[in-house]
C-alpha cells in the first residue's frame, strides 16, 4: 500500500483473515506481505516490535520455543556424520 499509512486495527484485522483462511495458523511475516501487500515497513516499528507480538496482539498464541537436542543425540549425530 505505497503511499498510504496502515492502521493498526487493518493490520490486525488481515492477520486475522489470513489465519483462518490458512487453518486457524497466522501466517510468517514474509507470506503475510506477499498475500496482503502489507510490508514490514508499515508495521515494523510503527505497530510492533517483532511480528509475534503483532499476531499475539491478534489473539494467537506465541511460537513455542523449539527445545534443544542432548548432549548424547548431537554426539550420535556427529558419529554419523564420522562414518
């Protein structure tokens, strides 16, 4: 949307539409912009800081941090990668 400044209601609103359309799941920042012409620009230190907080703010859950591997998968691993 060049030109014009995007509320932040809007941007709540297009997250919301495009997560139901995609399953309940928002969508990634760069899929969001590609889908509904709202670039990072127009929310990204306007709105919010990171984009979770902008799909958290439209009432889904934050991504779960991944939990990292043992000590003895990663030494297995590179055991593998050995052979």
């Amino acid at each position: 949307m060049p030109g014009k400044l995007v509320s932040k209601q809007h941007i709540l609103a297009e997250i919301r539409r495009t997560a139901s359309e995609n399953g309940g799941k928002p969508l990634g920042s760069r899929r969001f912009s590609a889908t509904t012409g709202i670039r990072e620009h127009d929310w990204l230190g306007r709105h919010w800081a990171r984009w979770g907080d902008a799909t958290t703010e439209a009432g889904f859950k934050p991504n779960a941090l991944q939990a990292g591997y043992k000590d003895e998968a990663v030494a297995w691993r590179g055991w593998l990668l050995r052979a």
